[in-house]
C-alpha cells in the first residue's frame, strides 16, 4: 500500500500558493485494510475515508466508466491493481493529474504522467484525456478554476469538446443544486467575469443561464454607459463586486440585477425603460430554477427592483427616502440593505472609466437609515395610545416621525456642506 498527495495540494504548492487542504490517494488498498488500520468510511458512492488522527480524506485509487447521461451517470471500479496513472488519468485537468509522495516538500520530482506542469508553467487549462466528456460538472469546474487563474487560457482542444459535450446536451442534464453549487464557488474567486466568459465561449451560458447569456451584443446609453455592451457592464460590475471583497449575496445580485435589459424591445434601444420590473421577473425564474438560497435570491430581488432608485436617491425628498428604506424592509433587516447598497455602488463604477468614482450614495443612505432607525417606535406607540388612535394609524405616525428625521438628517448635511 502506498499514499500519494495528489490534486490541488500538489498544483498549488508548484504554483507558489499557500495549501490550505491536502487530498491523498491510496494505491495497493481496499476497503478491509482501510478499516483495519482505523480509517472511517465517508464516501456512500466513491470508497473515500477519514484518517484517524488527522481526519482528512484518504480515497483509494480508482477507475471511472460511463454508464449513464450526467454527472452521477457513472460505474466506480476501485481493486488494489488500480495504478496511480490509471487513478489520475479520471481527474479533469492536467495540472490537477499530479502527484506527490506523502513527505514532498514541494522541490523532489513528482508523478506527472500527463504534462501538468508544463501546463501550468504555459498557464493553460487542459483536459487530461477524452474521459473529461464524460462528466459536463467539469465545463462548471474548469470554468470556475479560469476565475480563480485568471491568466490561464483554455486549450484550443479542451474548448472544442466543451462546445462538443454542450451540442451532445450534456449540459442540459445537470442539476440545478451542482450548478449553483459550482457558480457560487465560481463567483467568490478573483476574477469571477472569466468563468462566465469561458462557459459563454463553449456555449453552457446559454443552456444554464440564458437570462444572463442574452445580455451580450444589448447596447445602453453610451453617455451612463461608456461600455455600451450590457453583457460587458454586467461583468465589470461582477469583478468590481471582487475588487471590493463583496460577500456572494452581493455578488450574486451584481450578477442578477440588469436581466431585463436582455428583453428591452429592439425599437427603444439603447434605453431601457421599465427594465427594473423585467429583472425581477427574470430573475425569480433564474433563482428558482438554480434553487438559490434565500439570502442570495432576496437580495438580488432588492437590488433589481430598487438599483434605480437607489443611484438616483441623493436629492429627493425625505418621505421617498423612507418609502425606499421600508419597501427595502430595512427595520427589520438593515443588514441586508447595507449589502444592497455596495451591489449598488459596483453597479455605478462597473462601467468603463468610472471604476474609481465616488459612489457618495451608499454612505448618504446609511446616514439617513442611521437616523430613521433612532425614531422610538415605542415612544410613537405611547403617544398614540394617548389620543386614542390604533393599527394603520399608529403605523402612519411612525412613517411621519422617520420622514421628520431623515428631513433634519438632510438638512443639516446640507448646512454642513454650505460652511
């Protein structure tokens, strides 16, 4: 029986980064001496086990045949004759088809059977063998390993079965919970706009997403717009979400927020009126589709609804700025609508030359919040009682009480700003 360390552990570490988890494969094993030796079985579908002490994951070496349309339509085949090479020729890319002795310290040679790291020295994303069709999760993957090694490029011959594997309908059996699952670790890499640029390329975009996919060749106002092309903004504001280290809520709704723009009619382009409305919608359908957590779909739902609004907010009057603060639910979840406002400032500078102008509404807003949240609506409550008023009344003299004081709010930012 022999260990190796294989996979990301061994990419990363030739790559200079720093290695947070350790994969190990185990050749000449099986199941009965894993458990001899103490190891817990883990893996329902694949033989994969815990070590005892360390509790990371030890799978023994194993080949895959398709059996079936899909990421799960596959038969495992684990024997101790299985070799390292026959084990890493199943993996995805060549510069996760590596591996290493369980004491490498990064500068001893390593198993490299297919051209890893000559792969990873060129900064090329690349199938390992023809097997990569038989999976379509992986199209997810190597699009998502493109945002996270931005640099890289796809092998002409790796790009070509992905458009082969996306034309055969392999993407089309994929299920929405391995989707999201795949985009949402997509979307908290650095550069996030080159997954979604490499899926578009193979054509998945598309397939999975089309809301999004149809965005591209939209124009916009060139004068808001210097970009023009609304796919283009859309992932300017996506990679600014990165620069700014937004949370994947936001980051999601950064995605979500300008869907309806992809269904303006030809006749009044490159406006878009009433495009706010269309984004919700379109993008209700994307979520319950995918199945998107709550926390991603609400915001995205806010931030489509109210962007508008939200850039348009400083200067108008102190009982629209309460109006904006309760249909966003702020006094409930003020959290949430702080998140709003940052998609909302990566939406004002995702555009073309505009990347580091102030977006002076996010800290107005948060001012103005600050002061409508400090009405006492116990204090309110106590004095309607006293003259007797009850339910929608009691609710309309918390309203003028919170307009009362984002009007002082305003008022004195602006005697401030006079001197």
């Amino acid at each position: 029986m022999k260990t190796y360390m294989v996979g990301g552990a061994v990419r990363d570490r030739l790559l200079g980064l720093p290695v947070n988890d350790h994969d190990w494969v185990v050749v000449g094993s099986t199941p009965e001496a894993m458990l001899a030796q103490g190891f817990v079985p883990v893996g329902k579908d694949f033989p994969v086990f815990l070590h005892p002490r360390t509790h990371e994951e030890y799978a023994l070496a194993r080949t895959e045949r398709k059996s079936g349309r899909g990421y799960r339509g596959f038969s495992i085949a684990t024997s101790p004759d299985v070799t390292l090479e026959q084990d890493l020729a199943r993996r995805d890319l060549t510069i996760n088809a590596m591996a290493a002795p369980v004491d490498w310290n990064g500068s001893e040679p390593v198993t490299d059977p297919y051209g890893g790291q000559a792969d990873l020295q060129a900064r090329v994303l690349r199938h390992v063998t023809d097997a990569f069709r038989e999976d379509p999760v992986r199209i997810l993957r190597l699009a998502r390993f493109a945002a996270r090694f931005h640099d890289f490029s796809v092998a002409p011959e790796t790009l070509a079965l992905m458009r082969q594997m996306v034309a055969d309908g392999e993407v089309d059996a994929l299920v929405p919970e391995r989707v999201w699952q795949e985009l949402a670790r997509g979307l908290m890499e650095a550069r996030p706009s080159r997954m979604f640029e490499v899926l578009r390329d193979c054509g998945a975009l598309a397939r999975l997403l089309p809301e999004l996919d149809r965005l591209w060749g939209v124009p916009q106002r060139a004068d808001y717009h210097p970009e023009v092309d609304t796919g283009i903004h859309v992932m300017m504001v996506l990679d600014r979400a990165a620069q700014l280290e937004a949370p994947l809520p936001v980051r999601w709704a950064c995605l979500a927020h300008d869907l309806g723009k992809g269904t303006t009619p030809a006749d009044v382009l490159p406006r878009h009126i009433g495009h706010e409305e269309r984004s919700v919608d379109l993008a209700r359908q994307l979520q319950q589709r995918l199945r998107v957590p709550s926390d991603c779909a609400e915001l995205a739902l806010m931030v489509a609804a109210e962007h508008g609004n939200i850039h348009r907010s400083p200067g108008i009057a102190a009982a629209a700025v309460v109006r904006l603060l309760e249909r966003c639910d702020v006094f409930r979840k003020p959290e949430r609508f702080a998140q709003a406002l940052l998609a909302c400032q990566c939406d004002a500078q995702g555009r073309l030359g505009l990347e580091d102008k102030p977006y002076p509404q996010r800290a107005q807003l948060l001012r103005l919040l600050a002061a409508a949240q400090a009405v006492s609506t116990k204090e309110v409550a106590e004095r309607a009682a006293r003259t007797g008023r009850k339910g929608a009344e009691i609710g309309a003299m918390v309203h003028e009480a919170r307009c009362q004081a984002v009007a002082q709010m305003v008022a004195a930012d602006a005697a401030a700003a006079n001197g």
